[in-house]
C-alpha cells in the first residue's frame, strides 16, 4: 500500500479536493483507495458525505488507544473508495500527542494496524498547518504530493514545505519522498496563472505534473452535493482533470 500524505499549509491550494477527487478518480481506475481525513475542519469527510461526529469512537479516540483503527473505516458513494473520517476533536489530539514521547510517530503504528493488502493507495489529507499532526502524516507516509494554487503567493510555501520533508526525511523517516508537484486551480484566461506554472516547473522539472487541475464550476460545485466531481459531473472538465491526473499518478507510483 502506497502512502501519500497531501500538503499544503496554505489555504486554497486544492489539497482536499486532490485528496478527494484523486482517490475518486483511481477507484473509478479499479483501484483500491482509503482516504484518511486528519483535518479537524473535515473537508474530506463532509464532501464524501461521511459524518466525522456521529457518536461512534472516533480518530482522536483511536490515537489515544481507546478505539481500534481499523473499525473507523467507512465506505462512501464511490465504489473502491473508503475514508477514516475526522472529527472536531481531532484538534484536541493534537495536544495530547504533544505530551507524549515518540508523539510524531503514533499515526505511523496505527496505519500498521490496518489489514494488509486491502488497499492500493493510502492518501493522508493534512491540515493547513505544519504541526503535530501533519509531522505523523510524514511520519507515516512513504510519499509526498503538494498541490500549489497557480498563484505567486504561493510559490515561497513549496519550498519551505520541501525543507520541512527533508528534515523529515533525515531525523523520522528516511523512505519519505516527494512524488510531485501539482498545479491546481490554474485558469488558463490569465496570464498571471499561466505564469505561475511556467516557474513551478523552471523550479521543479519532472516533479511537476505535467495534468494540471484547471478552474471548473461543476469541481466547485460538487461538495455541496457530497459528491466526489467524477460522480456529481462525470463529464466535465473537472473530472477530466482528476483522471488525467490518476493515469499520471499510477504512472509514478506503481
């Protein structure tokens, strides 16, 4: 099972919706995909349709040690595509962790926990924020893939997020590589946009991936239908967007 945590810790920069519609997209492949939700905000989770507070042990039980991480898997509407939902909480846990002693690593054991074989990709979608539960993510993950919004403002984030992978790469997790760079909510009408991408990949050559993920209404439409874009608008230009990315994406990580 590949693991992937998606990060970006600036806001807007399509992270959740690559989490979301990437998974979408390869379990409509046939693959077999688990999203874990670790944002206390919920995004993945409320855009899957997945309630993250339903009264059930929850993720921030299960990083505690009061629940089981494999029972919290819930399927969604997509065949192939299951999510660990996130709660609230989850910012609590934050805290907890931080008192703990190999506190970076307790996502890392969890996802041990989980069946083998089960799964063909493990997406982690991290908070907007570089802290505790975004150095599990790391922790856990074997790739990295950063989303950019096609904005110069966010240039300086990505590679301050690279030197933060290669710190994490040196002192916790040595197989932590990054799988690409991905230009999202580029709108081609710009030249400011276009701009953009043109430096991403002066900056990071075959790390960007070439599918870039455009400006569509019906993509920014479809989590207020629940619905991943390849099942709320199968047709539309988002949707294509995220299975150009999938076909790249296995290509990548085989």
């Amino acid at each position: 099972m590949k693991r992937v945590a998606v990060l970006n810790h600036k806001g807007g920069s399509g992270k959740t919706t690559t989490a979301v519609n990437l998974g979408a997209a390869l379990a409509e492949a046939g693959k077999r995909v688990l999203v874990l939700d670790f944002d206390p905000a919920a995004g993945a989770s409320l855009w899957l349709g997945i309630a993250s507070e339903d009264g059930r042990p929850g993720l921030a039980q299960a990083l505690a040690g009061a629940a089981a991480f494999p029972d919290l898997v819930r399927e969604t509407a997509v065949a192939g595509l299951e999510i660990i939902p996130a709660a609230l909480s989850l910012s609590k846990a934050e805290k907890s962790l931080a008192g703990e002693i190999g506190g970076e690593a307790i996502l890392k054991k969890k996802v041990a926990d989980l069946p083998a074989g089960r799964w063909d990709y493990f997406f982690v979608d991290c908070p907007p924020t570089l802290g505790l539960l975004t150095l599990n993510a790391l922790s856990a993950a074997s790739h990295v893939l950063i989303p950019v919004e096609a904005h110069v403002m966010a240039l300086s984030g990505v590679v301050s997020l690279m030197e933060t992978v290669a710190v994490v790469r040196e002192r916790l997790n040595p197989g932590l590589s990054v799988c690409g760079v991905l230009a999202c909510r580029v709108d081609r009408r710009t030249l400011h946009s276009m701009e953009v991408v043109r430096i991403l990949k002066d900056k990071f050559g075959p790390l960007l991936y070439s599918t870039q993920i455009h400006e569509n209404v019906k993509l920014a439409e479809s989590p207020s239908f629940a619905k991943p874009v390849t099942l709320y608008a199968p047709s539309s230009p988002g949707a294509e967007d995220y299975r150009a990315l999938a076909r790249e994406f296995m290509e990548k990580i085989s």
